[in-house]
C-alpha cells in the first residue's frame, strides 16, 4: 500500500502522508473490535474531504450571516431532510460538531446552571456527557445517576423511577456507551413523564441499528434525540439532534448560535451521504448483521469461559467482565491489540478497579460486519480472544505474534470499505 491514493499530501507533506498511509495499513489488517469505530465508505470519505471545507455557514439554510450558500444550503437541506425521513422525525439539526457538543446543547436548550440533571453513571456504562462529575454537564449541573442491577447487569427500572421521583430531574437521559441490552424507551417515558422531566434518548452506539430496524426506536417515546454519525450509522464523525417540532426552535437556537459558530459543511455532507447510505436495503441487512454476529461472538465467548456483563448481548456490543481472570482489562487491552485485535478497556459495573486500569474489556461487530465477517466467523474471533487473554496471563509474546498473523490472514480475504487495499 502507499500513500499514492493522496498525490497532492504525498508531494506536499510525505511526513504526514506517511502517517495516513500506516494507519490505512493498520486498519486494514487489524480486527478492529471497538464498538464506537466503523469504516465509512468510499464515498462518505470522498464527500467529507470536499472543497466545502472552504465555506463559513453560520446560520441555518435560508437563513445564513453570510453570502454565496447557493450549494451549501442545498447539501444542508438534504443532509436533514435525509435524517428526518429515515429516523422519522420533524426536525433534524445537523450541525453539533460530535456528541459532547450535541449533548451540551440539550442542556443549553432546556436546563439552566444548578438544575438537576439525570443520566447513567459512566462507570455503569453511561457517557460523561450525562451529568457524570468530572464533565462541564456534571459540574454546571447537579447530576445524579443510575446504574444497572449488580445481580443481572441489567437498567434497574424501579430505581430509576424512585430517583425520578426523588429529585425530578429537569433532563434524563437514557443511552449510554457501554450498554449491551435493548434500551427501553417506553419505560424511560414513563418515568420522565411523571417526573416532569424531558427525556432524551443518547443512541449514539445504536443510531445504526434503529436505522436499519435492529433496536427499537425512540422516536415516538422521548424529547430528543441524540446522535453521534460515525459509530453504527457509519458515516464522518459529526451528531444529529432530532425532536419534535415543539423543540425545533429551542434546539436550533441551543446549537447555533449558542454554542457554536459555522458548522463544519464538509462533514454534513458526509453525513448526507452516509444517511443515504443508511437508507438502503443493504444497510438493513448490515444492521441485522451486526446483531447477529454480536450474538454469536458472546455464545462463543461464554463457551470459553468468559464472564459477560448481562450475561450476553441484544446489540452490537459485549462487556467482557475479567474480574474472574488473572489479567485485568488494561493488560489484556494491550495484549490484544498487540495480537491484531483493537479493543479498548472498560469499566464494568461496581468495577472494584480504578477507570484507568479496569476490569473489562469492551469490544463490539459493527466494523467486522462492514468487513463482511459472519457469524460463522464468530468462534474463531472468539478462540483468539481467549487465546490472547491467556497468553497476556503468561507474557507470551510469541503466542501473541502467531495470532497476530492468523488475524492478518483472514482480514486479507475481508477488504474494508473506504480503503485501498486489505
Ligand atoms: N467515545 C465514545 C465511545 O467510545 O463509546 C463515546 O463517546
């Protein structure tokens, strides 16, 4: 592989160049298991490399504080226009650069400083975002929080109302990074209804699979809903926030000129793309996909022995709780990604360890699907995770080394979308 495919940067900067060519190097022949990374298409990279990077837009189409949108306007419109018809909603806002500042303009929307907020814990599997201590939305806000069972690993419904009800939050957010079961959004609805709170629904994780019809949709339960594009959705780093048209305006305004200045136009026009994309019969099936291969990367997991949070999964992603093991997350992290398997390590509910040296390790299949990889290619993933884990144990690096290979080998028969060669 070189760095051809980019003439222009190889001439300019074959530094730089050469990182881009190592890392297209490097995703093609790893396993890439983190279940917030994906590979976009030819075409979501080409229309977010565009010249449309040149434009300042602030504003919102037809309604611009500067000249010459003619074609701006026209790929923002149809980036929204995209979203509402295949979410179902009657506004999309396009414009959040990525989900923290998605989030944060929820807050600008309908909180003020000091007001409770609610969301899950981050070491439960929430986001930073949702009120958690060490974010702007944990420290401006006072947050409070809700986990999961410790006996099923599953949302305690029951105390989610009861918090609900003892501190009748001004937002709650439901969603969340680490969360392998169906979220759900009518119960959250409930709750925030008799609370008096707005519900927002965070799929960032699964905005892919609701779009293709493998999670239910929180459309017709919740205030707001928030998105990142790039993790199941598969399209340029950037978010979404929909809602109803009652909280268009608020939602609109939070964004720009609230919080932001001129949207970044290249990546809504990747989002257009991706969002089109999205909407074909072929991303149905890739999200019933993702599922399927997910489902059957955790059966093959507990016949190894592995201990998941929740016992399992219904989505794209597997908590792997090594706390049973004699590697703790961390250790196993680096081992596996020195064996061709990127993953990262996680917390795991009531983690008896530190955030940054945790007991879990989190991996999930909407990249590997991209990739073409089934479910009969499941236990195989399976076999050298465990083998990995097992020989981070004993520090053997060679064993490490032999996977790595194998690893190379099958991900060469599995050309990745958007890259050169695999
Ligand atoms: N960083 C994202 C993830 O990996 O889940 C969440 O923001």
């Amino acid at each position: 592989m070189s760095a051809s495919r980019h003439p222009a940067l190889l001439s300019t900067d074959p530094e730089l160049a050469s990182f881009v060519a190592a890392e297209e190097v490097l995703q093609a022949q790893t396993l890439r298991l983190i279940p917030s990374e994906n590979y976009v298409s030819a075409a979501v990279l080409e229309a977010s490399g565009t010249v449309l990077q040149n434009k300042y837009s602030e504003g919102y189409p037809g309604r611009r504080y500067y000249e010459g949108q003619q074609n701006i306007d026209r790929v923002e419109a149809l980036a929204i226009e995209r979203a509402k018809g295949l979410f179902g909603v009657d506004h999309a806002n396009v414009q959040p650069y990525s989900g923290s500042p998605a989030n944060l303009a929820v807050y600008l929307a309908f909180a003020k400083p000091g007001d409770t907020v609610m969301g899950m814990a981050l070491p439960m599997g929430g986001h930073l975002t949702h009120g958690w201590g060490v974010s702007a939305t944990g420290s401006w806000f006072r947050g409070v929080q809700y986990g999961v069972r410790a006996d099923t690993g599953l949302i305690d419904y029951d105390a989610v109302r009861d918090l609900a009800l003892a501190e009748r939050p001004k937002l709650i957010f439901c969603g969340g990074t680490a969360l392998p079961r169906t979220i759900d959004f009518a119960a959250f609805a409930e709750i925030a209804r008799e609370a008096g709170s707005i519900l927002v629904a965070d799929v960032a994780h699964i905005a892919g699979l609701i779009a293709g019809g493998a999670h239910p949709s929180p459309v017709d339960h919740v205030d707001v809903v928030s998105t990142t594009t790039h993790k199941t959705l598969r399209g340029p780093r950037g978010a979404m926030l929909m809602c109803r048209e009652e909280h268009a305006k608020a939602i609109d305004k939070a964004v720009f000129p609230g919080l932001q200045g001129g949207p970044h136009n290249q990546t809504t026009a990747g989002i257009a793309v991706a969002l089109h994309e999205a909407a074909q019969p072929s991303f149905t099936a890739y999200a019933h996909q993702v599922v399927a291969n997910a489902k059957a990367l955790a059966a093959a997991l507990l016949q190894k022995g592995f201990d998941l949070v929740s016992g399992g999964t219904d989505n794209h992603l597997i908590l792997i709780d090594l706390t049973g093991k004699d590697v703790p997350g961390k250790i196993a992290a680096k081992a596996l990604d020195r064996a061709g398997i990127v993953v990262n390590y996680n917390t795991v509910p009531f983690d008896p360890r530190k955030p940054f040296d945790p007991s879990g390790v989190r991996i999930g299949t909407p990249s590997l699907t991209s990739r073409g990889l089934s479910t009969e290619h499941m236990p195989l993933v399976a076999d050298w995770i465990s083998r990995a884990v097992d020989a981070a144990a004993k520090g053997d690096e060679q064993a490490l080394a032999a996977i790595r290979a194998e690893v190379t080998d099958l991900m060469a028969a599995f050309p990745a979308p958007g890259l050169p060669l695999s």
